[in-house]
C-alpha cells in the first residue's frame, strides 16, 4: 500500500509537467528560453530556501550545484528550446528516452542489472508517445529535437545522481537547494545572452506564477520524495505520463484533434508505464534503501 502511494503521489509531478508545454507557447513571451528557466526555478528556490531555512553544508554546495544545474539549469534550457521551436506532443516525445538512458545509467552508477522487460516497456513507452503526435501537422526541427534529446541525457543523469547523493535533509529541503543552484547558475547566462523582457503581462504573471510554484516547487518536492524512496528506473517511467498529459491538453484547451491513432497511443503510454512498475517492484524492507546499497531487483 505504501509503494503504490509512493507511485501515485510522484506520477502527479510528471502529469503536470505535461502542462509546460501549452503553458510555455500560450502564456509566456516567445523566444526568452534561459529568462524564462531561471523565473521558473530562482523565485520557486529562495521562496523553499526561506521557508525551510537551511542551507547546504561541506561538499553538498558542489553537489547541489550539479543536480541542480542537470535537473533544472540544463534540463529547462533546453527544454524551453525544444518547446518553443516543436510542438507539445514532439517535444515530449523527443524527451521520452529519458527513462530508457536511465535504466542505462544506473547501471553505469549505481550497479543496477538491466531487466529485458524493463527495456521492452521503455521502448514501448516511447513507441507510445510516438503515436500520440504521428500526425499530418507534426513538425521536426532540428535544433529542436536535438535540444529534447541533451536535455533528455541531462535530467536522467540528474535522477540517477538525485539517488545516488542523497542528503539526510527532508526532499522539501533537498529541492530548495537544487532549484535555488539551478536559478542561480541560470541568472548570469540569462542576463548575457538574452535581451531584458517586455512589459509582461496579466497571461505572463500568471504563466511564469503557475510553473514556479506549482511546475516547479511543488512537482519536484513530490518528484525528490519518490526519488527517496523508490528506484530511479521507477521514478522515470512515470514520465511518460507527460506527453500523454500534454497531448490531452491540447485536445482539451486548445480543440485539437485527438485521431484514433493517438487514443492508441495513450494506451500503449499506460501499458508501458504498469509494465515498468511491475517489473521493476523491489522488495518490500519497511525502509528506503540506501542509494549505495541498490536493490538486486532493480533493472
């Protein structure tokens, strides 16, 4: 009971993640992708920093400079980049390897042993997104994709490491340092290459509020208190529900088109995601296990 309660409260964080990308091309002022990172995660982290009130100590100012520059400063540059230049749907498709470069990292990292079936649901997983956005008025820009595709190896490096190096602090403050190193790191980059915003607007406040708080405080403190307790492998295959996510809301706000085609794919993105979580079950201890001590079970 306790793991499936694990499973659900960390699956709300990548379901809402699926709402960036409609937030990102319909709220935010296009072309700003480094400004737009940095608001996301600096405001969210000194908002965490001053609530929690603790602050990283010895060698954990280096590590969460690392995590937070591969889990935030990295990851949503490229991400804002893959947003702006692809749709929704491709961008987060693009994106969907990233649970199989995790499966493939944790071994590398953490001695993890590579489950056949774990890949099957990885590749079907990606399949599955494939189909939600093979269509007609699907565009691929390369930049694009190759943004999707570094920010995908960014944010799987990330996971594997959020495992490995893991604080005794709580995940709330755990996320406060990596979004505040994130927020941090992105500021000067920000200021350099980017030219000053405009006058923002009602639909900007709220766009720019909306991913702060919720995008990114509240979904990664939930995403870092599942990394605490359940494998890395586990936790990315949840992120498949972010394009299922971001391709219903397209249908659903923005009145596109939902072919059978894509239905497929929603429920090949679902099988795929209850494949993983049954092949990748650990046994139960009544702890967390330590991320030097991995579980055998683990793919």
């Amino acid at each position: 009971m306790n793991r499936n309660f694990d499973l659900l409260l960390t699956a709300i964080a990548p379901a809402i993640w699926g709402s960036t990308y409609i937030v990102t091309t319909q709220l935010l002022p296009a072309g700003y992708p480094l400004t737009v990172a940095m608001l996301r995660a600096l405001p969210a982290g000194l908002l965490l920093l001053a609530f929690v009130r603790q602050l990283p100590h010895g060698v954990w100012w280096l590590k969460s400079l690392v995590l937070g520059a591969l889990n935030f400063s990295i990851f949503w540059w490229l991400l804002f980049i893959s947003a702006y230049r692809l749709p929704g749907g491709v961008a987060a498709t693009v994106g969907s390897i990233q649970p199989l470069i995790v499966i493939l990292l944790a071994r590398l990292l953490l001695g993890s042993p590579i489950r056949s079936l774990s890949i099957v649901a990885a590749i079907a997983g990606i399949g599955g997104v494939a189909l939600l956005i093979l269509t007609p008025n699907a565009t691929l820009d390369p930049i694009g994709i190759i943004a999707g595709i570094a920010g995908a190896f960014s944010m799987a490096t990330g996971v594997v490491l959020s495992r490995r190096w893991r604080p005794d602090v709580s995940p709330l403050t755990f996320t406060a340092w990596q979004l505040t190193a994130g927020g941090l790191l992105l500021l000067p980059v920000a200021l350099l290459l980017e030219p000053p915003l405009p006058q923002l607007t009602g639909a900007n406040i709220l766009g720019f509020s909306y991913l702060g708080l919720i995008g990114a405080a509240l979904t990664y403190i939930l995403w870092f208190r599942g990394l605490s307790r359940l494998e890395p492998s586990v936790v990315s295959s949840l992120g498949f529900l972010s394009p299922a996510t971001a391709v219903i809301l397209g249908w659903v706000v923005l009145g596109q088109q939902l072919s059978p085609m894509q239905i497929s794919g929603i429920v090949v993105v679902l099988g795929s995601v209850w494949l993983s979580q049954k092949v990748q079950q650990v046994p139960r201890t009544g702890h967390a296990l330590p991320a030097s001590q991995p579980a055998v079970s683990k793919p």
